[in-house]
C-alpha cells in the first residue's frame, strides 16, 4: 500500500461529464413527476394472463387426447391416426373421402348409431336411409 | 440556509418544490461521489443518485431528526447502490456473474475514468472485497471520514468499522502483491 499513501494517489480517479450538476434538481423533478402519475392499466398483463391460461388449456387438452389414450390402450394410437389421416387431410376430395370411409368396412348400424349420438332429427334420419 | 429550515420549507406545498431543489443543491455533489465509489461508471451513479433523491423526496414527509438529514441520505444512497448492482446481477443471464464482475467491467468501460494503472490497479482490489469493506474502505481512505460518523450512517460500531478496514487493507495489499508477481 505505500505507494498508495501518497495524498494525491487518494484523489478519486474519475471524473464526471461537465456540468451534469447543472440540471439534475430539474430531471430529478421530471422522474418524481412521472413517478407520481398514476399508472394506467395496460393491457399487456391481462394480454399475459390469457396466454398463460390458453397454453394451460392446449397443455392439459394435448395430454388428455394424445397421452392419457396411449398411456391407457396403446392399440388406440393406430385408430385414432387413421381417423385423423381420413378427416384431417384438406387436399381430400369428395370421391376420396367417400372411398376412404368405405375402407373403414362401416356398417349401416355403426353409422346409424353415430348419427343417432349427434342429436340429429329422427325424421330426417329415417327419411334419408 | 440551515437543514431544519429546509425541511420548514419542505412541509410547506407552495415551497416545497423549492426546498427539495436547495436539498438536492446541497448534498447531489457528496452523494454524487459517494455512490460513484460503489458502481464505479458515471451512467449507474447517475440511476442511482437520481433513484436516492425521488426516495428522498417521498420519505421527507415523514422525516424525523433520530439522524441527521445528511446521514439519513447518505444511507438511502448506500443501500440504493448496493441494491442497483444486485439487481444488475440478477438481471444478467439469471445472476451467472459476481458483483465483482460487474464492478470490473463497469470500471473498464467507464469513459469517465481519469487515473494511472496505479489507481486501476487499486481500483480492481477494492473491487475485490465484499461490499461493507469496500464501502468502509472508500469511506476511510478516500473521504478520511470519521469512525464516529461511518458509524451513524452504517449503523455499526466502530470496532466492527475498524476491524473491516484493516480486513479490507490487508486484502487489498495481498491482492496488489500477487499482481506484481
């Protein structure tokens, strides 16, 4: 340290940008301003709320279509991605969606039970069979 | 004008815009470099002091003269530095670097340095100590403060100030020793 007790090497070794003093009571003032202003209500917290709960819902559906089936019956996995590969496809046409549900070897009875759960109008039911 | 007239004024609404101007007059200099000591670059002494006074302006109202008006300042800049730079820790990649890091750095980029590598040297091992000796340190070597007023403004005694500056001389000379090396 003796070099160090030398009184000049104990000034300070930095300096300030010149005449900063000059308008700190005035900027100081402007942030007591800003500071005292009462806060508006921004939608970017309610914004966040609503992502966070969306992505819980997609997490929490995600598991219980996907997962929770495969962990349950794995054998579920090959219908529900024939399923999907049937109806999901956009490029699908008419004639080919047709196709494709004859493949799934349906019977009247299977479809008549299907569309019976839809709460469709049994007239009408009946008078397209 | 004395502080208890300031504060006279303060309490008053139509001057008190006025009276937090002669505070901020009086003491922006010795806080200034108070805090300047413990961040090291000008920019986070400026956030800092600017910080310390809206503090002090919310907490005149309620001021009472258990310490001085300086002294209770000069503890509101204390703990807003040391909070600024635990923050910046916080805030980097998830606390990954020390204060002394962040301390180095600061010194390295600060454009407002004006010292020789001696003083840079003497800076870096300062930087080194935990923060109540550096503080202690500075408040000592460079301000040659009181034990009696380090004391008030720390609310410690001043055995325990003494027994940290001889710690942070010791640390201090270790570090400047192994450099030379």
């Amino acid at each position: 340290m003796d070099k160090f007790e030398d009184s000049n090497k104990r000034k300070v070794p930095f300096k300030m940008p010149e005449g900063y003093f000059n308008d700190l009571s005035s900027r100081v003032m402007d942030k007591i301003e800003e500071d005292e202003k009462p806060a508006k209500k921004s939608i970017v917290p309610m914004f966040k709320t609503f992502m966070w709960l969306a992505a819980t819902f997609v997490l929490v559906f995600g598991v219980g279509r996907v997962i929770v089936p495969l962990v349950i019956d794995p054998s579920q996995k090959l219908q529900h991605e024939s399923a999907t590969q049937v109806v999901v496809n956009d490029n699908v046409s008419a004639e080919d969606f047709v196709d494709d549900i004859d493949e799934l070897d349906l019977s009247d009875e299977d479809i008549i039970e299907y569309l019976s759960d839809q709460n469709i109008d049994n007239d009408f039911l009946i008078s397209e069979l | 004008m004395q502080d208890k007239e300031i504060l006279e004024l303060f309490g008053n609404p139509s001057t008190r815009e006025k009276a937090f101007k002669l505070i901020v007059d009086n003491y922006q200099e010795r806080l200034y470099w108070h805090i300047r000591k413990i961040v090291l670059s000008h920019d986070d002494t400026d956030d800092v002091l600017q910080n310390t006074f809206v503090k002090v302006w919310k907490g005149l109202k309620d001021f009472r003269w258990d310490a001085g008006l300086y002294t209770w300042m000069y503890r509101i800049a204390t703990n807003e530095a040391l909070n600024h730079l635990n923050d910046k820790k916080r805030r980097r990649f998830g606390g990954g670097d020390d204060v002394e890091d962040i301390l180095l750095q600061n010194l390295e980029a600060d454009e407002y340095f004006d010292g020789d590598e001696i003083q840079m040297q003497l800076q870096r091992a300062i930087a080194k100590l935990p923060h109540k000796q550096r503080i202690v340190f500075n408040m000592k070597y460079f301000d040659d403060m009181k034990y009696s007023d380090m004391a008030e403004i720390l609310e410690t005694s001043v055995g325990a100030l003494k027994a940290s500056y001889h710690h942070a001389v010791k640390k201090i000379e270790e570090t400047l020793r192994l450099s030379e090396v």
